[in-house]
C-alpha cells in the first residue's frame, strides 16, 4: 500500500487536533495524570501493582482552544505484555498519527517520585524512551514526576529528584525536555500540558524508520528491546547456573535445572519476563506502517456502513489501537515453536 491509497475518501473527519503520548513505568499514574487533564470519569486509573491500562487509548481535551488527543498507553514493565510490546502499541499511535496527518505535539514522561530506587527497568525504559524520540526531539519531551503527596517525604523526594536530573536524566535535560512536579490536580496537569509548543511539530527518530518501510525488528528501538531480552536470557541462565549451551527452547532442560535450585525472586521474576517476551521477535517482523494504513481503511468503511459517516479521528485511532491488540495476539499462540534467543 502506497500513500496514494490513503485519499480523502479513506481517511476519518479531519481534525485539528494534536497528539500527545503519555509514557511512564506501570503505577507510575499515566491514567491519573490523563483522568485529571481530560475529566473523563471513563479513564479508569489503577491502585496496585497491576497495569489497569489494558491497552492504548486516545482520549480527548481541549487546552487553550487546542484540541488533544492523548494517548494513554500500557506502562513499561508491564505485568502483562514486555516492553517489546508496550513499544509495538506506541509505534501503532505513530504510524496513525502519521497516516491520517494529525499533528504530534510530544510525549509526556511520567515518573513515580516516591521510588526507592533507579531499577535497570526505569534504565531500560529511559533508553527506550531516547531512541523513540531521537536527540534532537528531546525538546518535545515532558519529564513529569508524580506521587508527591506524602508531605513528610518531600525533602527526600526532592533529593531524588535532583538525582534524577543530575545523573539520569541530564542528557535529555541539556535537550531542553522539560522538567515539571505533578501535585494530583486537574490545573497541575493542565499547565504543564500547555508547556508543549504547541506552534511545532514532532516528527521522531522511529517514524522517521518506520516510513521506510522496514520490519519494526530492523529499527533501532527494536534491536534494543531484542538486546534487552537476550540479556536477560544470560542473566537467568547465569542465576540457575545453566552450562553455555543453546538449551532456550527446551523447557524439559531448563526446568530440571531450575528444580535443583530455589526459586530465588530473581530467578522468577527473570523467566516471568521472558514468558511475557516469547513471542515479541515475531511482532516485530511485522511492517507495521503498511498495516496501519489498511487498518484506518478498515475502520472507515465499518463506521460508513453503521452510521453513512466517517469515524471522528479519536474513534478511528481508537478502532486500530483495537484491531493491533487482536491482531498481534494472534503471534501469542505460535511463541512456544519459535526459537527466539539465539547463541
């Protein structure tokens, strides 16, 4: 499919409306943050551990006469999906936003200040968030720290966040990503929103990729996730103390060799994670802009026969954000024949 495919005809209502991503770990109040800015009693936020974001949503609000969409998508060290996956539905917002010529504003980093401690997941997912946006899209990224209400722990949370900015964030910071403080309120969200240009346009580093026409796998933020996951590999075979040998995909091996040893947290939470990421090699084989774009045909001609109207751009975002969750699921149920770590 071509661009030439996508004529008026094919494309949802235009709109004026600018995209947003909100990005962050799980818990870190992606849905809280967007609840307050959109007052949508819809957005359903999450009190535990658990992601509450099943899949990425667009959401609609209005900021100084500028209509948004926000995109609220599943949390980076999801309880569910890998961060492969989490990275598939943001580059799905990307590839519609780029198809159907909505504007991108940003993306909004959210970030849970009362965390003890930088995890290699809140690394990782940082590393993830450098190579979504590229170098010089940096000052079209909102470093928004959340979770500040516990008054006794401000001074600590404030030493935190110091660190965060000296030792972590600082090559986004000399960027100019901007660096905000989430008190929990509807005016909170609503300003440091108004703090994107809203007089620019976004264009980062993976649509830059993907408009190439190359498999997600060949991008650079999908050869990191690939890395990521052949690390972690090592790393459990290293804690079950596994010979170097290529016994991945036999599980009658592995598992005899995690029975001679306790199920150390590490030990679990390592197999937890590639359970999660067996079958992302497959996903990311996929040319995910093409996809897109038959999909937003998709959607258009289902709402023209039910209502004799384009979709809205927020219900034809919503339909595919919908379709690449049934469709991608699809890979789950082949994971279990596919070798995907190599040595």
């Amino acid at each position: 499919m071509n661009d030439q495919d996508m004529d008026d005809e094919n494309l949802p209502i235009p709109t004026e409306a600018c995209m947003v991503l909100v990005l962050g770990e799980t818990g870190a109040g992606k849905s809280y943050f967007i609840k307050k800015l959109t007052e949508n009693p819809s957005v359903i936020v999450g009190h535990g551990l658990e992601s509450c974001t099943q899949h990425s949503q667009a959401f609609e609000t209005q900021i100084g006469g500028t209509n948004l969409l926000l995109i609220d998508t599943p949390g980076f060290n999801d309880s569910v999906r890998s961060d492969a996956q989490v990275v598939m539905e943001i580059a799905t917002s990307l590839a519609v936003q780029a198809a159907m010529g909505v504007r991108l504003l940003g993306i909004i980093y959210v970030f849970d200040i009362s965390g003890t401690r930088m995890t290699n997941s809140l690394k990782r997912e940082l590393e993830i968030l450098r190579l979504i946006a590229g170098p010089r899209n940096y000052q079209h990224i909102l470093l928004v720290t959340t979770k500040w209400g516990d008054v006794s722990q401000k001074r600590a949370f404030e030493i935190r966040q110091y660190s965060l900015e000296a030792e972590y964030w600082d090559d986004l910071i000399q960027g100019k990503a901007g660096v905000h403080q989430f008190d929990g309120t509807a005016q909170s969200a609503r300003s440091i929103v108004a703090q994107l240009n809203f007089k620019d346009t976004a264009t980062l580093d993976l649509q830059k990729e993907m408009a190439k026409n190359i498999p997600f796998l060949q991008t650079k933020v999908g050869s990191f996730t690939t890395q990521s996951r052949i690390e972690t590999q090592r790393r459990l075979d290293d804690a079950l103390g596994v010979p170097n040998v290529n016994i991945a995909s036999n599980d009658t091996l592995r598992h005899r060799y995690a029975n001679s040893r306790s199920a150390s947290s590490t030990v679990v939470e390592l197999e937890t994670s590639l359970q999660r990421s067996k079958s992302d090699k497959l996903k990311m084989n996929v040319l995910l802009d093409d996809q897109v774009k038959q999909w937003i045909q998709e959607a258009v001609k289902e709402e023209k026969q039910k209502t004799k109207k384009k979709p809205t751009a927020t219900k034809a975002v919503n339909w595919v954000l919908g379709a690449a969750v049934k469709f991608f699921s699809k890979f789950d149920k082949d994971a279990d024949q596919y070798v995907v770590v190599q040595r």
